[in-house]
C-alpha cells in the first residue's frame, strides 16, 4: 500500500470542541501524527460530554480517535517552555484561542517560530484576527447568521430555519484550516519557512454565500428564501413529500433529467416549462406533491433508482448508517475503545483502492504526556515536578 501523503508531519493540536478537531482529524486520517495539547484537570471539553460507552465520550471518540493526548498548563511560564521544546519537533500548531491570547501567554507565533522557522501555525477563531467582532464570543449559528447563511434557508414564506449540522465550524473552520494548512505545508517545501494562517469560520460560511452572491453582483438580485432555483424556488430541484409521510429530494436541475421525470411520473407537459415564472413553478410543484402522496417514499425510489432522473430518498441518519451505498463504500468503520470496537463514521478521503481499516481508540485524558515529555528530553524528576506543580 502507498504511504499515506501526510506521513511523517506532526502536529499540535491545543483546540477544543468541534472544528480544530475534525480539522486535524482529516489530517491525521491523511497519515499525520496528532498530539492533543490539553488543559490540566478540563481538557477538551467535547471528552466529558454524554453519551458515554464505558469512559469514553462519543464526540471524544467522533473527533479524537487515533490522536495522543497530553496535559500542559500555557498560564505556567514552564508550560510555554514545553510548549516551545515541542515546537521545535513539529510541523504544525492549530490553535482556537481568541486574537492575541497565545501572545499575552507568551507563546505566539513570533515566539514560537523563531524557535522554529519551519513552523506553521493555525489559528481557527469565530471572526478573525482583526475587524470589529474579532473578540465576540460566538457558535455556528452566529456565524451562520452573520454570513447570509441561515436567512436563506427554509421554505418560502416561512421563517429561517436552524441547520442541522454546523456549516460553520465544519465547512468555514476545519475544513479551510485543513486546505490552509496542506497549502502551507507545500509552499514550506520551497521557502523552508512557516507561516501564520488566519481562519475566520464566519470569513468561512460568508465564502460558501459566493454563488449566491454573483447573481447580485451581476444582476443586482438578492436571494429570496425558498425562492432559488436550487433553494425550493423551481418544481425541477424541491424536497416532496410522499404517502407515508417520507420525503424524497428531487434534483432534475438539467433539462434531460427533468424530462426523465415527468414522462415517468405521467406529466409530460411540464418537460417545456422548467424555467417558467414562480407562479407555473408553484403550481407544478402542487400537482407533483399531489402525485407523490399516492404512493410512500420507498415506492417512489424504487420506481425512480433506475432511471437518471436525480431522485433520492431523505433519509434518517439512522438509515443512512444503513444505506447500501455507504456500506459499500466503508463509511462506516470500527474505531477500538477500551471497552471494545465501537461503530465510526470513516474519513471521506482515501486513495484510490484503499477502503478504511479499524482506527486506534480516542486518547485517555493526558494518557502520552510522559512520553512526550521524554522524547522532549525531560527526565522522570523533571515529569514529577511538573506534574506536582500543576504544569502537567
């Protein structure tokens, strides 16, 4: 099997919570090695968060298998200085520290890339590392708010909905820490320096708006909720409503799709007016929901899976755990815990071939300190009286 493109790169991971940690998961399922520097006595939060399966948490599990895990106090001047020591080892640092907390700790990126020019450093915050909100508390669903995001979603006429999964800490935060950091990693293979990367999950969620934004920057239009025409606005591209209460998504965007669809489903009249006004769109979409509530959802996949008509049935998390497809595909793998295998979602990126094996369990709390510590050239009386002082 070919080496995975990330073996070899080392990274400090001193976040909490959800976005650091999907981030420097992608990364480690990449072939990186991922330490979790954690807080004496609190640590990740996400650790200590129910439900529990024996000892383990299962968000702990969900973003930290296969990571090591030590407990290292930053407000100690001694904590910096092991922090420092493990600067100069690795590759990476990923921080979610609000602007200018790692500074005022002495630990910032100038500090800590003078010992170690290579160095490159990430820092995931709500808004920034300047503008005015850049020292606002904040979660997904400010982000998302601020962004354009959650206004835009829901059906039309109605209220903003809250989305279900966190856009934000996932698609504006891990994700672009994890392009910016691979990126940087690159660039260093021809400079040999590091640098400081900037990821704002707002500045993230903003840029996922960009779509939707050339239509006003073009044309002067702004996005109505429910309205677009891959947002509920078009019959062609809308969530419906079967028999049995289930829902199927329908995604004919292409005119040969949409063809496909209403010759199957009996209203071949409606194939020439896929982009007609809002109103024929309305009343398209009736007739089909009518249509549709004959039969449940099952009914109409099966009928439709064989056809390119783009219909997909809304599944549950529970049957998409179950879906064939995912199955197949080994999105669903075995992540060992000291109380045995626990299912896992697998990582979405792999090489050509490679189907995900079981993943190393979710580090104890503190569980490697004292081999980092060694390796950092500390002797076990040095490790005592850290420990005794509450710097470890």
């Amino acid at each position: 099997m070919e080496p995975k493109p990330l073996e070899g790169i080392r990274i400090l991971d001193l976040t909490r919570l959800l976005p650091g940690g999907f981030c420097t998961m992608l990364l480690l399922d990449l072939g990186a090695e991922v330490l979790k520097v954690e807080e004496p006595g609190r640590g990740d939060y996400v650790r200590w968060m129910p439900p529990f399966r024996g000892e383990t948490s299962s968000g702990h599990l969900a973003l930290n298998r296969g990571k090591q895990s030590m407990t290292l106090n930053l407000k100690d001047p001694r904590g910096v200085e092991v922090l420092g020591k493990l600067c100069e080892t690795h590759d990476v640092l990923l921080e979610s520290f609000r602007p200018g907390v790692m500074d005022r700790l002495g630990a910032g990126f100038d500090v800590m890339s003078a010992r170690n020019p290579s160095l490159v450093w990430c820092a995931i915050t709500g808004y920034g590392q300047d503008g005015p909100y850049k020292d606002r508390a904040g979660h997904d669903a400010n982000y998302l708010g601020y962004a354009g995001v959650t206004d835009y979603n829901g059906w039309a006429g109605g209220p903003p909905v809250m989305i279900g999964t966190q856009i934000a800490d996932l698609g504006g935060g891990a994700l672009m820490a994890a392009i910016g950091i691979c990126a940087a990693l690159y660039g260093r293979t021809a400079t040999g320096r590091g640098r400081f990367i900037d990821i704002s999950m707002t500045d993230g969620a903003f840029s996922w708006m960009g779509y939707q934004a050339a239509r006003y920057f073009f044309a002067g239009e702004f996005p109505v909720r429910g309205r677009g025409h891959i947002s509920g606005g078009q019959a062609c591209y809308r969530l419906y409503e079967c028999g049995d209460g289930g829902w199927i998504a329908l995604g004919a965007l292409e005119p040969q799709f949409w063809d496909v669809f209403c010759t199957e489903l009996g209203v071949p009249e409606f194939v020439s007016l896929q982009g007609a006004d809002q109103g024929e769109q309305d009343r398209m979409a009736a007739r089909i929901t009518e249509m549709l509530s004959t039969a449940g959802r099952d009914e109409w996949v099966k009928r439709f899976e064989h056809l390119e008509a783009c219909v997909a049935p809304i599944n549950t998390l529970e049957e998409a755990i179950d879906d064939p497809h995912l199955v197949a595909r080994g999105m669903v793998t075995t992540a060992m815990t000291p109380d045995g295998p626990i299912p896992t979602i697998a990582s979405p990126i792999r090489q050509l071939r490679e189907k995900p094996g079981p993943i190393g369990p979710a580090p104890g709390f503190g569980e490697h300190t004292d081999v980092v510590l060694r390796e950092a050239g500390y002797d076990d009386a040095a490790i005592a009286s850290l420990r005794a002082d509450g710097v470890i």
